[in-house]
C-alpha cells in the first residue's frame, strides 16, 4: 500500500510539473528567437537606403569637388564648412550670416543648431572675435569644438565652420 501512495504522488507530482516544464521550454525557445528577429529587423533596417535631401547654393550638390553645402537626413541638418577668407570682425560676421542663410533654406536657425566645428589658423584671433559669434546663437549655445589647424581647403581660408541642426518634427 505503502508503495503505491509513493508513486501516486510521484505522478501527481510529474502531473504539476509538466505545465512547467512545457513553459520553461516555450519561454528558452523564445529566447533564442528573440536575438535572431532583431538581428533580421535589424539588417532590414539597414539594407533600406537613407533619404538625403541635398542643398548647394541653387543645386543640390556640387560635382565638381564631390560634396552638398547642407545633407539632411530626416529632421537633421548637416552643413558643411562655411569659410571666411579674413579673420577679422567682417569676416567673421560675413560666415555667420552665410551659415544663417543656409540654414534658413531649411525653416531653421541657430536655435537649432546642436554642434558646431570651427578651423582657423589663428585660435588666438577667433577667440578675440567671439564676441562677434555669439549674438547669432541668442544665448542658446551648441556642443563646440575650436581647432587649429595650419591650412584649410584653399590657402587663402582663415576660417571655416560646420554645423549640425536638430529640426523639431
């Protein structure tokens, strides 16, 4: 009698825990899945092209060196260098003022910008005629970064800024 109660119970108990077992296999095989459709989601998301509106000065590119004056690729705005040919206050102004144009053909101003890059061959001089600078971005400054460098793309530039803008939906 004995003996059956004991097996009795080791059926009952094999009985409880099959629901178990069948859910811990239901929910490892789900984890193996899982990897595997984000990794195909995520090759899908890449084999589909980028959508870049391109903007040159009343074209969209220029052919001849290679490159846009401005790529944007959803709500962002990327500019390329904007350069001044004299590191002095006109100068200065002068870029800042081609930099605001350009992003105007895009509904935007410097309140979007969220970084800007500057080159020029004198650090010293820009920082003089920051002054200059800082009354286009109101207050609201981007993520900077100032370089030195000993030339830009033409041996006349002194100046060249970059910038990219973050476009509200």
């Amino acid at each position: 009698m004995r003996r059956f109660i004991i097996s009795e119970k080791i059926k009952r108990e094999k009985m409880l825990s099959f629901p178990k077992t069948l859910f811990m296999k239901k929910y490892l095989f789900l984890l193996l899945l899982l990897p595997g459709v984000q990794l195909a989601q995520a090759q899908e998301k890449a084999a589909s092209p980028i959508v870049k509106q391109k903007w040159h000065f009343g074209s969209t590119q220029d052919t001849t060196w290679g490159y846009a004056q401005v790529v944007k690729v959803e709500n962002v705005l990327y500019l390329s260098g904007t350069v001044s040919l004299n590191l002095t206050a006109e100068g200065v102004k002068g870029l800042y003022t081609q930099l605001e144009k350009t992003l105007q053909q895009f509904g935007a101003g410097f309140q979007h910008v969220v970084k800007e890059n500057l080159y020029t061959l004198d650090l010293d001089a820009m920082k003089a005629l920051n002054y200059v600078r800082k009354p286009f971005y109101k207050g609201d400054y981007p993520a900077a970064t100032w370089v030195q460098v000993s030339r830009l793309f033409t041996p006349e530039t002194k100046l060249e800024v970059e910038l990219v803008a973050y476009l509200p939906k």
